[in-house]
C-alpha cells in the first residue's frame, strides 16, 4: 500500500501522533520494497522531491491547515518528521544493495512449486532388492552388519585359519596401524557379506534364514569387470536336517523366479573354507537360452558354453558352527547351508552393461535408462 497524504483534521496531540506514525510506517514499508536503482530514484523522489514530493506536501497541508493554536505544536512535529523521513530515505540509500537482495529472496508463495526430477532406482540396487525380495517370499528375513569388520568375523569364525592360503583370495584392504593387536581384532574393510552370517548366529538362535545385501571391498584395480567396492547378496538357513537337497532346491527355484522359469540350475563342486561340500550354481545362460549362440554370433556373457556362474554355496561347514556352538548351534544337532553372489554381475548381466565402472560413476545419462 502506497502512502497518500491526507487532509488533517485532528490537530490534538494524539491526532498529530498518529499521523506521523502512519506516514512514518508507510515509508519503511515503501523503502523494504525498493530492489533497484531505478525504484530507488523514484522512492527518494516520491517523499523528497521538492516540487510535489510527500514532505513538501505534508509541509502544505498539515501546516497551512493548521488552526492558529495548533500551529506550534504541529510544526514541531512535522519537523521531527520531516528529519526521520530524511533518515529513512538516506537509509534506503545506503542499504540499496540489500534491499535488492532481499527482494529477491522474497519468497513468493503463490507461485507454482518447482517439480524436483525424482531419482531413479540404481540398477545394482534394484537387482539387490529384486533378489533379496525372492528370498523373502520363502520367509527369509534381511540381516545386516559393519562394513569395517574384524579379522575374527570376515576370516577367522568361516574357517580361514590365519595365514590359511584361502585368506589370498580374497585381497584384503586393511585399515593401517592395527600390528599391535592382536591378528583376531585387527580392523579390515570386509571382503565378502558371510561375516554377518556369524554376527547373525551370535545375536539369533536357530531356525533361522537370513538374506544379507551389502557392500564389499577388495584391492582390485578397477577395470569393466572388476570395482574395489562391489555389492553381494548373502543367504543363510540353518535349522535341523537341512540338507544338500534344500540348497538346491531353494536356490533353483530363487533363479527361476529372478531370471524366469525357463532357466536352469547346475551345481559344480567348489572350495569354500566355510561350506562343505560346497558349489558353484551356475544358470543355463538367460540371454542365448542355453545355446551358446546369438543366430551365427557366438554368445559373449556365457562364453558360448551355454552356462552362466552366479553364486558360490554349500553346507555349512561344522567348524564354523562350533564357533557360535553357544548359541544353541551345536553341529551334531543343526545343519544349515549358505550362499553368496555379487549383485553388480548379476546386474551387468541382467541389463546387459559391459563395464563395471559405468554403475559408479554417478553419470546421470546412464542411469537415466532405468528412470
Ligand atoms: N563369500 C564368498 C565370496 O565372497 C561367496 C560365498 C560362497 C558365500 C559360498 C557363501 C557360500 O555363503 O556358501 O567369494
């Protein structure tokens, strides 16, 4: 609201004052709204110019108009306004710059909103989820732990013995300064998801079946099919008479249900220090059919055999019971079986990506495809 000046009529005391306060509140709310040169030339023209400016106004009608007996007083207080007036658009002056920043930071609530673009699902993540999902429809529940982890967890409880030549399979990023320890405690990024099979058991009695999704780390130089920090996807039952026939039975219907019911499942004999027997799961391969040919092409992502690996799996070894023997897992009483596979392969064979690389680096344009 813009101030005009009115005819005065009230020339008491009071009358006078809130004359002046009226004036004087409607120049700082004029001077608030002033966000560039060009207005604030106008503004100080407005109430100080001095042919029709608001004070030479006031000066005209407030005074001349004054009743005889009132003069005194209401000059006095048109003075007095005239000077905070003054101040007021010096002021404006001054603050001209913050003026215009605050006008544009205004905030105009009758705009419409600004639309945020929602992300899409990451493919590594949407596999992970797709596949935890499949095993929680058969009652398995998802379990987590620490990505830092100790030597005990990530090797010693799955039946790694120190200096075991299994443990170089795995290269191991561990975190530096840990020699005074002693090798159990020593803190190191974990290799693979099966520590929390152990935290687990730890915390949870048998019967139980546990899907586990996590990030891993090992030293491998990054190429397309190799990252230092990848994904796996965990699994683990343990319960009385579970046998070698659950396993397959579980896992082929698992893969049936992720890649569709056309695939097949073989099993290949394995080495796992913490499964025994233990298996490569291969499935027949989803994108030739088996075949091993794409028309004359041969078929890259099996290899022309036909046969994709997927997963390593097997019977939970007893000497890794032994370790959680405490918490009711005695191995002459329960037996279980275990599996674990990376989530980013089976991604890059699901979507057929060829690099590795391209699922962490955050490149919008690819992951765009899965919006
Ligand atoms: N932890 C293994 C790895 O990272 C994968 C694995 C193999 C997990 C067999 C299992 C298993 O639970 O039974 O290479």
């Amino acid at each position: 609201m813009t101030y005009t000046v009115p005819k005065l009529t009230d020339y008491s005391a009071t009358g006078l004052e809130k004359a002046v306060a009226e004036c004087i509140r409607l120049c700082i709310d004029e001077a608030s709204l002033v966000s560039d040169d060009a207005e604030l030339k106008s503004f100080r023209d407005r109430w100080i110019g001095r042919k029709n400016g608001i004070l030479t106004q006031i000066n005209d009608l407030w005074l001349k108009g004054a009743p005889k007996d009132a003069k005194r007083e209401a000059g006095i207080r048109v003075n007095e306004l005239k000077a905070r007036i003054q101040e007021l658009v010096e002021a404006a002056h001054v603050g001209s710059d913050e003026n215009a920043a605050s006008a544009a930071e205004r905030v105009d609530i009758t705009l419409p909103g600004l639309r945020r673009p929602i992300g899409a699902e990451h493919p590594v993540m949407r596999t992970s989820r797709e596949m935890v999902s499949v095993f929680q429809k058969l009652g398995y529940s998802v379990a987590d732990g620490p990505v830092v982890d100790t030597d005990y967890y990530n090797f010693e409880a799955l039946n790694f013995p120190p200096n075991h030549p299994a443990r170089d399979t795995q290269d191991t990023l561990f975190i530096a300064g840990q020699q005074s320890k002693p090798q159990r405690e020593r803190l190191l990024l974990r290799t693979h998801t099966s520590p929390v099979q152990i935290r687990t058991m730890e915390q949870m009695r048998p019967p139980i079946r546990i899907v586990i999704p996590g990030t891993v780390h090992r030293n491998d130089p990054p190429d397309a099919s190799h990252s230092p920090m990848f994904h796996q996807i965990e699994g683990l039952a343990v319960d009385t008479n579970i046998t070698f026939g659950d396993l397959k039975g579980t896992l082929d219907h698992a893969m049936k249900e992720f890649f569709g019911s056309s695939v097949k499942t073989s099993f290949r004999p394995s080495f796992f220090p913490f499964t025994e027997p233990s298996a490569e799961m291969y499935v027949s391969c989803f994108i030739c059919g088996g075949s091993g040919k794409r028309g004359s092409d041969p078929c890259r992502p099996c290899k022309q055999t036909g046969w994709i690996e997927i997963l390593g799996c097997g019977m939970v070894d007893p000497n890794v019971f032994e370790f959680v023997k405490d918490n009711g897992y005695d191995p002459k009483k329960v037996s279980g079986f275990a599996f674990g596979m990376g989530a980013d392969r089976i991604a890059l064979l699901k979507y057929g990506v060829d690099d590795i690389q391209l699922f962490f680096q955050g490149d919008v344009r690819f992951l765009q495809q899965w919006a």
